[in-house]
C-alpha cells in the first residue's frame, strides 16, 4: 500500500517532461475526487440526455432558417457572425453533423449539481488522460474512463487515427494533445492550424495526391474556435477540404452550436413544446432541474403589460436597481468572441458594485446584434474538502474548496460515452471555478456503494 507522499512522488515522476499545459501549474493531490454511486449513475444519464439536447439546437437552427420554426431563433444564433461562415454552417451535406466530443461545465452545488455551459472545443483531454492513467495505476479507486479511456475515446471520434488542428490562440493546450498524440503511436498528430495545408489520405492512412486511387477523406480535430478563423490563412483550404469531402472535421464549422444562449432557447415557453417533442417529456424535465435559468439581453421593448419572465421586471432598467443580494446572476458573452471563452466575460452581479454592473447591463444591450449576450442564475458551489501538498511547506494539506466538474462524453456510434471527469477543486472564496495557480486538479473516481 503506497503511502499519500509515495503517489505524489509517483505523480511528478510521471509528468511530461513537456508538460501538459504551456506555463501552467496546479496544485497536486494524492487523491483523486471521489463521489458517490448515485452522482456516478446521474453523470453516466448526463451524456445521453446532452446528446439529445445537442441534435435538437441543430434541429432547431436548421428548422428555423427552413421556415418552419420562427426566424428569430436563427437570428439570434447568427447574429455578429460572417455571412459566409452562416451558410457554411448551413450545407445540406453536413446538416446533421454535430460535436463529437460534449463537455459541461458541472458546478457541485448542495442540491446536486448545476450545469454552467457546454464546451464544444474544450481543452483538457490529454491532461484528464494523464491524470487518469496515473492514477488508476495506484490502484487505490474506481477512476471514471480507466486508465486509457480518454485516449481511446479521442481515437474513435477520429476513425482511429487524424490530426489535430490547433490555432496560436490556443496554444496553451498544444502539449496535452501532443501528448495525447505520442500515446498514439503516430495514429494522432498535431498541427498548427495557421500553417496547415489538408491532404488527400489512402485507406491506410497514407497521404496521396489527388485523383489517386483508394483514397478516403482525412480526419481533423478542430481545436480553436470559429472567431480565430480570420487569424487562421489556411482556414480557407480547409473548408474547402470539407465541402469537397476531401476531408472531415469535428466540431464541424457551426458556429451557431457554440452560443451559450441555447441555455436561454431551452426556457423560452414558445419553445416548450419543441424541446418536449425532441428530447421526451422525462429528459426535458430532467434537464429542466441541472439547466439554470437563463436569459438573452435583448433591449427590444415589451408591451406594457408584459414582463421578463423569472425576473418580473418590465425593463432591463429595473435590473439595475437590483440589490447585490438580488443579484445572484451570471453575465456573459454568449460566443463567437475572444472572451467567450475562460470566464474572460463573466460578471457576478452579487460581487460587482452597482455602477459597474449597470454598465456591464448597458454594455451588453448595446452589443445585442453583434455579440448577444445572456444573464443566468448563479447557483453557488457547495464545499468540499481534498487534500493536497503544500507546494511551498512540501506537506499534505486540506483545502476546502467548491468543485467544477467537467465529464467528457465522446459521442461514438450516435452514443454519448463517458471516458473520464476532470476535477477543478478552487478555494472557498473563488466564486468563479475555473482552472488555477491554487486549485487542485485531479481525475473523477466513484466510490461504490456499502
């Protein structure tokens, strides 16, 4: 039986020599994060239910610029975005196509758990990779995804071998797939997305020139997002690829897939009987519980005998009287935009001073036809306690601290399956969980019942 210092040990031992995350650390625990059977069953549900919650969005966009579903829906998910890439998004060849890869954002609250948004390009795949197969080999927990899910999951939304396109943007998470790409032998590569020109591929997974025989299109991981593309001068070739099914690529080029406010969409009670149709009555309703109230900012005026539902306020104006204590609300950017991204956009009405957040409102009603953006409900983290080591003492410690939680779905034969959870354990007096100097990350285990 190893000892707590014994597996922190291992744990540096084990690191990359090229790490995992440019100029990023994190504090270290002996433990994984361990919760119970019954939150291990609701994570396994999760993915199925988000994957019909995914399909429906597309379904939904692609009805509404059909006509046959209100075109505001569209208007509101195309909105800042270039012409072009809207009608790339709207090719009849890849009308279907959908992320592979779902990631939420999980906020452990003391009711269960929250869902703060979901990633469509998310990072951490090699770090959860890494933490999962080190720790798995302590042999001390059941680990979510075992020692080479993640790995074998990316694998298979790549047909068992692809490259990696990753844009300077992010560049902070080249190493984790570089790694991911080693494990590989070779099967994954990694690429620079500025630089990158597409190739024709046999069935062997060799590269051939155009016109030669037994080809078969290339698979690409796209990882950075769409409002990098005027930064990207091989994007262009790259689409191209696509349309000519010279090569295929997931996420696909759907901008309208990557706005929070589909959060929004999913409460709106003219929309009711859609999400009802398309996920079923008892997914609708259980995603009801784990998808927080959430608004668009839109300034257009209501008539006045109406108001914004859930608030009871005629104006946005009236949000800004709002006490700090009534203001348990998220502001954010819904997407396509550098700070969409990372919690750059986030403010937390209870945190922020009245005349900052009266003009973050204004801010954001002023952007509403560029850059939309959604106020939600802030559902505070419950507390926790993980040990981990003291970087600057060199002893084990105990943080109390409130967990996001990340599962990672890969969504293999139109099935959602979850190859391992991510814990971001932040201290007590973050309000925002988000990865950090001084969280602890660490991977998901789940503690069997009695």
């Amino acid at each position: 039986m190893t000892t707590p210092l014994d597996r922190l040990a291992a744990l540096r031992a084990a690191q990359p020599a090229e790490g995992l995350f440019a100029e990023k650390d994190w504090l270290m625990s002996p433990e994984p994060f361990v919760i119970d059977a019954r939150l291990g069953e609701q994570l396994e549900k999760l993915g199925h239910r988000l994957n019909l919650f995914q399909r429906a969005c597309n379904e939904l966009y692609h009805r509404s610029v059909a006509g046959k579903q209100p075109a505001w829906i569209a208007a509101y998910l195309d909105a800042g975005k270039p012409p072009d890439l809207v009608a790339f998004g709207r090719r009849k060849a890849t009308r279907a196509d959908v992320p592979l890869i779902i990631r939420p954002d999980l906020v452990l609250t003391d009711d269960g758990f929250t869902i703060a948004e979901l990633d469509s390009v998310p990072g951490g795949i090699g770090l959860t990779q890494w933490l999962n197969a080190t720790y798995a080999a302590f042999g001390t927990h059941d680990i979510i995804g075992g020692p080479t899910g993640m790995l074998d999951g990316f694998r298979a939304i790549l047909g068992g071998a692809g490259t990696v396109l990753i844009s300077q943007e992010a560049a902070t998470y080249k190493p984790e797939m570089e790694y991911l790409a080693r494990l590989s032998a070779d099967a994954i590569r990694v690429r620079a997305a500025e630089s990158y020109q597409p190739e024709t591929r046999t069935a062997d997974g060799a590269g051939a020139e155009a016109g030669g025989s037994n080809q078969k299109p290339e698979t690409l991981y796209r990882f950075f997002e769409h409002f990098d593309l005027p930064n990207i001068p091989t994007a262009p070739a790259i689409m191209r690829a696509v349309a000519d099914d010279t090569a295929r690529i997931t996420p696909p080029f759907k901008p309208y897939l990557e706005e929070k406010l589909w959060f929004a969409l999913f409460w709106m009670r003219p929309l009711r009987e859609f999400w009802r149709r398309e996920l079923s009555e008892r997914h609708f309703l259980e995603l009801q519980k784990v998808i927080p109230y959430t608004w668009i900012l839109d300034p257009t005026p209501l008539p006045q005998h109406a108001v914004i539902p859930g608030l009871d306020i005629h104006s946005w104006e009236e949000l800004k009287a709002f006490s700090q204590k009534q203001r348990e609300l998220i502001l954010k950017i819904s997407g396509f935009h550098e700070t969409a991204w990372g919690s750059r956009s986030v403010v937390l009405g209870s945190d922020t001073p009245g005349p900052e957040w009266s003009a973050a409102l204004d801010a954001a009603l002023a952007e509403a036809g560029t850059h939309p953006h959604i106020l939600q409900r802030f559902h505070k983290g419950r507390l926790v306690e993980q040990p981990h080591l003291d970087p600057t003492t060199g002893q084990i410690v105990t943080m109390k601290g409130r967990v996001r939680l990340c599962p990672y779905y890969f969504v293999l034969d139109g099935q959602a399956s979850l190859r391992g959870a991510l814990a971001t354990i932040c201290p007590a007096d973050k309000k925002l969980l988000h990865g950090m100097r001084d969280a602890i990350m660490v991977p998901t285990a789940v503690r069997p019942d009695a």
